[in-house]
C-alpha cells in the first residue's frame, strides 16, 4: 500500500534515511535545521504556510520519500516568471512513490496558479541547488546537494527536462603551493594600506557576515536565478555558523573600511552529521569534540569580489590567505559548490588551482498542464 501525506514533519525527516542505504553518501541536513526551514516566519523566505508545503511518501506505513514544494515570490517578480519550486526530493529506488510526489507537488503548484515547476531548490539563503546527475560515488561536503543515482532518471520518466549544468569540485591542498596565488598584483595590494583583512572573531562574526552578504549581493547580482539577500534572509541561514564556523580559514577584505571582497569557509560538517544521524542526542557534544579534534575537510560557502573591485587580482589574494590557513591549520582538502559550465571564468580559476570534478549536477524543469 501506497500514500503520500502531506505536512508530517518526522515521516519528512525519516524518509531519507529509509531511502538510502547505510553505505550511500547521502547525509542528511541537522533536523533542527530542516525544520526550522519549514517553519514560516521562523524561516524569512516564508511568511505564511501558504507559500510552501512538504509531502511524505509511504509504503505499508513506511516513509520512503519526500518532496517539498515553495514560492519564491522574489524570483517570479525580477525574472517575470510564474515558477513553482521542488526540493528536497529524496526517494527509495521506488517509480511509483516517486511519480506520487513529484504529482503531488506539480499539483500544489499548478493550484497555485504557476505554470512551470524547477528544482531542486532547497529553501535556503546559500543556493543550494541541483540533483546529482554523476559523480556519485564521491561524498559530498557540507552545502553540496546529493541525490541518489535512480532521482535523475524518475524526474525524466515524469516529463522533466534537465537544464543548467553544474559541477562540484574537491582541491586537494595538501598539493597547492599557496606562493603560486601570489603574483605582482597580489603583492601591491599587500602593500597598499587601503586594503586591509578584517579580522573574523567571535565578537566580529555577525559584522563580517554581513560584510560577505554586501559582497554576495554585489558581485552575484548579474548571475542566472539569482535574487539579493536581506538581512534576515542571509542571518537565517548563518544562525549557527558561530559554533561551526574555524575563523582561520575565512578571509574578508575592506578597501578604506568598506568590504570589497570575502572568502567564507567552514569546516566540512558531514562526517560529524552522519555520525549522530543528523539529530540532537546525549552523545552530541562528545561527537562535536571529536569531529573537531580530527576535522581534515573544509567547504567553501561562498567567495566573490565587489565588482569595482574585479579586475585587481583581489580574489586570488583572499584565496592565498584562506589556502594558507588551512595548510597550517591541518586541513588536507576543500570543496567547492556547483559553479554552472557558463562561469568559465570560474571554472579556468578552478581548474589552474587543481581542483578535481565531484559531482555533476543539474536543475529539472517541468511545464505545468
């Protein structure tokens, strides 16, 4: 027996576990997170439940899948689109459960008077995006979505088209020389007392993640899909970076006391999520510790540079600073989000520092009858 049940928070949150086997690199967001995701005016994106909604598939009273779907009022009125958005769509290698939440949520979205619907789109300030189309075997870091290998092959048997292609990456820095991110350009803005790092500390953390939200607002505002930040939308997200967050490996840069550009990093929270199921437990903290003792993977969030500042050498700077602290800090490889195969210039810097193809993801796109 087969039903899909609408609004049921712990069938959510188990059905991934129950999808994936115990040996997939699935590993779930903290539960805490997601339902603070799915909370609205917890999470700013929502201001009523009307704006989004979540479904759970059960077999014989089993949860195995999941579905959410959301407006975001925002994007449809910059890019004049009528676009509803799936996300979080994990299922068992099931067709039947996943043809009932994809139908599920093209029907929420139809209701809704929206004529397309894209995803995955995971209801967070930081562009978490993407179904898994390769690269599977490699586990994924903090912030990068995965899906098992069967979702991509369930959304074109219901008439989704794949669009936007993306790549993840993993630099193992073990092998980078810092020095090479030094050419003369770095070295005169070394030198030039205009620019100057912001230090990042407990007390300044908030003030420097604003600082990046600044430059996340100015140098994105021209990228595909992309709708700037509030303030509550970025601090939502960045709630609880102060008790993750290893201020050595990020860098932000002011030019006369304004920020100019930011590189903002964290250690990788995946094998510290995986080993306590992704929920609050007794043994929570011995686990934090541990993980901290022993952390060797770090993920770059988000780098970019104000554009008045793009064309200095600004970027490969921060990355000198941020590659350098986290050699010495111990850590032995970075990740990095998707950046799409539009982004050559991305893609050329990626490449000249080593960095090594993770996953290859892509959106899917439906029209809505």
């Amino acid at each position: 027996m087969l039903e899909i049940k609408e609004r049921n928070f712990e069938a959510f949150f188990t059905a991934a576990f129950n999808a994936y086997p115990p040996e997939s690199p699935y590993v779930s967001p903290m539960k805490s997170d997601l339902r603070r995701f799915l909370t609205a005016g917890v999470n700013p994106l929502f201001t009523s439940d009307d704006q989004f909604t979540f479904f759970a598939a059960y077999r014989s009273g089993r949860p195995v899948g999941r579905i959410t779907a959301h407006i975001h009022d925002a994007s449809n009125r910059k890019f004049g689109l009528k676009l509803g958005y799936f996300g979080f769509f994990d299922c068992a290698d099931d067709p039947v459960a996943a043809s009932l939440l994809l139908e599920a949520a093209e029907r929420w979205a139809s209701q809704k008077g929206l004529d397309q619907i894209a995803g995955n789109f995971n209801l967070t300030a930081m562009q978490q995006i993407g179904v898994t189309t390769g690269g599977f075997e490699h586990a994924p870091y903090t912030d990068f979505v995965y899906s098992a290998p069967w979702i991509a092959g369930f959304l074109e048997a219901n008439g989704y088209g794949r669009e936007f292609p993306m790549t993840t990456f993993e630099t193992d820095i073990t092998r980078v020389d810092p020095a090479m991110l030094l050419g003369e350009r770095q070295k005169t803005l070394l030198s030039n007392p205009d620019f100057t790092f912001a230090p990042i500390t407990g007390k300044t953390l908030m003030p420097r993640l604003e600082d990046a939200r600044a430059v996340l607002n100015a140098s994105f505002i021209d990228n595909p899909m992309f709708v700037a930040q509030t303030q509550e939308e970025f601090a939502f997200q960045a709630k609880e970076m102060k008790w993750i967050m290893d201020p050595r490996i990020s860098s932000v840069v002011h030019h006369k006391g304004k920020p100019a550009g930011a590189v903002i990093a964290i250690p990788d929270l995946n094998p510290f999520l995986r080993s306590i199921g992704s929920k609050l437990g007794w043994t929570t903290p011995w686990h934090f510790l541990r993980h901290r003792m022993n952390r060797t993977r770090a993920v770059i969030i988000f780098q970019g540079v104000a554009p008045e500042f793009q064309s200095i050498g600004l970027n490969p700077l921060m990355l000198y600073k941020v590659v350098s602290a986290m050699k010495a800090a111990g850590y032995l490889t970075v990740g990095g989000t998707w950046i799409a195969d539009e982004n050559t210039a991305s893609l050329r810097q990626t490449e000249k520092a080593g960095a090594r193809p993770q996953h290859r993801q892509h959106l899917f796109r439906k029209t809505l009858s």
